[in-house]
C-alpha cells in the first residue's frame, strides 16, 4: 500500500474532521484513490503535518498488513486462538516500543526549545534564536 493512507487517518494527522478533510478532496484540492490519501499530497496540502506522525501511521499500517499477510498465509480456521493472542501481543509489543520512541523525541524537542527560549533570553542576536523557536515549533506539530 505504501504511503497511502485511509481518509480518517489522514484527517487525524491533519488535525481535521474526516468530513473537512472529504470536502478537500470532493473539491478536488486534495488527490484519493480509493478512499486512500497519498501522504506526500497531504502533506503538500497541510504543510504542518508531522513527517513522524505520518511517518508512524505508515509504520502501524505495515505492522498490520504484515500481520495479515501471516494470517492469511494460512486458513483463518487454521489460526488457533493461540497463534492469533501472539500476533496480537508481537503487534502492541511493537505499538508500545514506537510509542515510547515518539514520546522520547516529544521531551527531547520540549527541552530543546527550553533551552533555545533561555539561549535567546542572553543571545546579542535574539532573533535568529527565535526563527530557529519557531521551525521547530513548525516541525514539531
């Protein structure tokens, strides 16, 4: 699938309703095949979309396709209920592990501009300080 994703979930990276994010689409401002967004037009049509957010959800839907793939490698009536609590628990293991990614690099950036604000406090050139303040808070959110 790629780097297609549903309209829901694309809505949900935009910070969008799903409705909204359908209107764009229906008007023809934003690209889908069949009901999938292309992450790369929606990121050119809402710039503040977070390449890791997006980049995540594609990681999620190759966790799942994966876990399809093994599933339907044999019968659904072949899959004991057994084999299936191992998918599961494999795929949240692997959830929380790239969870716990995301939020070490949220605290990493939420110190980082911390220290960005103080640094500009004493710089003799506060403003470009601040520019640097304002890309990340761009490439944060």
């Amino acid at each position: 699938m790629g780097r297609f994703v549903t309209v829901h979930k694309a809505a949900t990276l935009v910070g969008i309703s799903a409705r909204d994010l359908q209107s764009e689409i229906d008007t023809g401002r934003l690209p889908s095949v069949r009901g999938m967004v292309h992450i790369d037009d929606l990121t050119e049509l809402h710039p503040n979309v977070s390449s890791d957010d997006a980049d995540m959800i594609i990681w999620v839907n190759k966790i799942k396709d994966s876990s399809l793939q093994h599933a339907t490698a044999k019968l659904s009536h072949e899959l004991t209920k057994t084999e299936l609590r191992q998918m599961l628990s494999k795929a949240n293991k692997q959830l929380s592990y790239q969870r716990d990614r995301i939020e070490s690099y949220e605290n990493f950036i939420h110190e980082l501009r911390y220290s960005l604000q103080v640094l500009k406090d004493k710089s003799p050139e506060p403003n470009k300080i601040q520019s640097l303040i304002a890309w990340l808070d761009k490439k944060s959110h």
